[in-house]
C-alpha cells in the first residue's frame, strides 16, 4: 500500500506520467475530438490549427483515464459541452496552460 502511495504522488510531480483525456472542439464545424494521450504536451504540436483544446483532465491510473474516455464519448454532444462549460466557461483555449506545466 505504502508503494502505492509513493508511486502516485511520484506521478502526481512528473506530469508525463499521468494519463490524460482532453476534447478538442473545432468552431467551424461544432465538431468536438475526445481523446487520450499519455504525454498530453508533446500531443499539442500535432494538433490541428482549426481545433482548440477546450479540456483536459489527468489521471494517475490510465484505467481511470480510458474510463472517463469512454463515458464521455457515451454522452450527448450537449451534456458533454455542459461539462466543459463548468470548468471552462467562454471555451477559451487551455493549450497555453499544458506548456506551463
């Protein structure tokens, strides 16, 4: 137990070890992207210009990560967007705020 606990709180000041869900959401299109990526950071140069990432959420445990995927791709656009609005009200772009991590 007491490793598991240190191997958490190792991952939890190495963000490159964390599994993380993020949506991109592209404002031309409505179209939202929900993905998952192990080094969320290295991901932001291969995203596409038109798409915006509108949210993001880390994980020590990539269970909990693929979890969290899956249920919001089993979610309705609408309740999937309210979510986002909860912690990103005007849908502004995060992207600024992975490179400072």
């Amino acid at each position: 137990m007491e490793n598991q606990i240190v191997s958490q709180t190792k991952n939890l000041e190495n963000p490159a070890a964390l599994s993380w869900v993020y949506i991109l959401f592209n404002f031309k299109t409505r179209e939202m992207n929900i993905a998952l990526s192990f080094n969320l950071s290295k991901q932001l140069s291969n995203f596409d210009t038109a798409q915006k990432l509108v949210y993001y959420r880390n994980f020590s445990s990539p269970f909990d990560a693929l979890a969290h995927k899956f249920l919001l791709e089993n979610l309705s656009f609408e309740s999937v967007m309210h979510n986002i609005k909860q912690e990103n009200p005007t849908l502004s772009n995060l992207t600024p705020e992975i490179n400072n991590k």
